[in-house]
C-alpha cells in the first residue's frame, strides 16, 4: 500500500457559485475535497475507482484521498495509538460526536460508549466511520472490560481528590473517561477509577464542556507519549 505517487499534484479543489454579498453579488465558495483524478489513474489495492473517476468529497487529510474506506482504517489500525477514550451516555449527551471526531484526529485505540447505545452523531462529521466505537450498557461492563485489558482508567473531572492533569504522569496504556455533560462523572466511575485529572481553569466558570476537556487530556497524553516530554 502506498500513499499518491511522488510529485502527485491533487487537483484543484472544485469552486461553486453559492450565496451573495449585501450587495447581491455571487460569493465563490470552496466545495470540500478534490474533483476527477486528472492523468493515468494509480495503480493499487487501495484505491478506489469510484472516487478516482467522480471526485473525493470526505473529510479526510490529502495523504487518504482516493482510498477506499477499508484501506484507510486499515492503515489507521497498523498506528494507532494506545490510549482509549470513554464517555458517559445517559441522557444522550450532545458532546459525543466532538469527542468521537478529536479521538480520531488524535488516533484513539478505540472510543466506548457507556450506558445507551444510540448517540448523536452529528459533531462526528463522518469521523466515526474511521474509528473503532466500542459499547458498554453498564459501568461495571466497562471497567470489567478495561481490567480484563489491562487499561488503566483515568476520570477526567473535578472532584475534591482530583489531580492536576498538568503535573499527572498519564500511563501509556489507559482509558480517559468523561462524564455526562452536567452531572460529570458519575459516582461508579469515580470509584473505579486509579486517578481522577483536573484541568486547571483561570476564569470564572467552574467547568468546560466535556468535548473540550476531551481534548485537552488526548493532547496532554500525545505530549507525553508521542513526542516525549516529561512532566514537570
């Protein structure tokens, strides 16, 4: 499998007539992706003759354009990352699609969803398509689930024994679990958990949402352990 060949120009992304200006003039805007494959198609198992014939519309980065979708999550799976993200879904929380998205940009092991299955996956924009979403209906499925793995479970939350996540040496292999948005974590969680990580704040507000609190932590465990740095 390869990426698109050396000196491989992608062609110009497709430009069409939507919307006016206040003075009703056609505003250009830029369609998503790039149109036709221009010259002789690539050769490859990867590649998809649909989309090299009619255009890549995804929201996926240049080096996948044109690949089938199995090609690329194929190729994401041989480099993912060790860490797992959780998230609390008892009230179908609204954050799940941002966090299933930033998991992906991250490159997330997997994304697991506690308590119902259904969630919203509009903030996903597609993303979920290209991560592994795992579920469980139970707390206690989940953290069963994490120990058989030997995943430490890591509550990203503010509680009176919280941690600061700036100053917390995340492990390499852990799952970071956010609560419901409101009610946080949930008490189960809490308990199960090896460590509870605050996020230090300086304005008035007392919490983030949690697709933002997401994240930070995914950030804090790429520095640590993709590009090596130490905790102060």
């Amino acid at each position: 499998m390869t990426d698109l060949p050396p000196n491989t120009a992608l062609p110009a992304p497709a430009v069409s007539q939507e919307g006016t200006t206040a003075e009703g003039e056609a505003e250009a805007k830029a369609e998503v992706g790039v149109g036709p494959w221009e010259g002789d198609w690539p050769v490859g198992e990867h590649w998809d003759p649909d989309l090299l014939r009619d255009g890549d519309r995804r929201n996926v980065v240049d080096q996948y354009r044109y690949w089938k979708h199995d090609a690329i999550v194929a190729d994401l799976d041989s480099k993912r990352h060790d860490f797992h993200i959780a998230i609390e879904n008892w009230q179908h929380d609204l954050n799940i699609g941002t966090v299933v998205r930033t998991a992906n940009a991250f490159l997330a092991k997997e994304v697991h969803i506690i308590g119902r299955r259904r969630w919203n996956r509009r903030g996903a924009m597609v993303t979920d398509r290209y991560q592994h979403v795992r579920h469980h209906p139970t707390v206690e499925d989940f953290v069963q689930w994490a120990e058989g793995e030997g995943l430490a479970v890591i509550g990203i939350d503010i509680f009176p024994d919280s941690v600061p996540l700036e100053t917390y040496d995340l492990p390499k292999n852990c799952v970071l679990v956010f609560g419901q948005e409101g009610p946080g974590l949930t008490p189960e969680v809490h308990d199960a958990a090896v460590a509870t990580l605050s996020i230090e704040q300086f304005g008035s507000t007392r919490s983030m949402n949690a697709a933002s609190a997401a994240a930070i932590a995914m950030h804090a465990w790429v520095r640590r352990h993709v590009f090596q740095q130490p905790v102060s």
